[in-house]
C-alpha cells in the first residue's frame, strides 16, 4: 500500500510541471490559426507603376 501512495504522489507531484510545460510548447500551435484567421493582419506593397524605360534602352543600345 505505500508502494502505490508514494508513486500516486510522485504523479501528483509531477503533474502540474507536465501540464505547465504541454501549455508552453502548445501554445505557437495553438496561436498560428488565430493569427492566419485574421484578415487585417496581412501588410501588401503597394503596386508598381509600370514605366516603358526598359523597353526604349533596350531599342536604343539595339540601334547603336
């Protein structure tokens, strides 16, 4: 009988630093669907304006 009350309380005892860590390394996990469900969170550059630049080099040094 004290076989079984000493390893019950070693599990006792171990319990919260084993829930405590699970909570840690499943926490990113957890937070990545958050984050990608968010809409507003997404940052975009703003468009190029396209200018004919390349294409008249590109006919200039051709001619030269």
């Amino acid at each position: 009988m004290n076989r079984i009350a000493a390893n019950l309380t070693k599990t006792l005892r171990l319990l919260p630093r084993a829930a405590l860590i699970l909570m840690l390394l499943a926490a990113p996990v957890l937070a990545v669907p958050m984050m990608r469900a968010d809409a507003g969170s997404t940052i975009e550059a703003p468009a190029l304006r396209k200018s004919g630049v390349g294409f008249v080099l590109l006919v200039s040094l051709q001619r030269g």
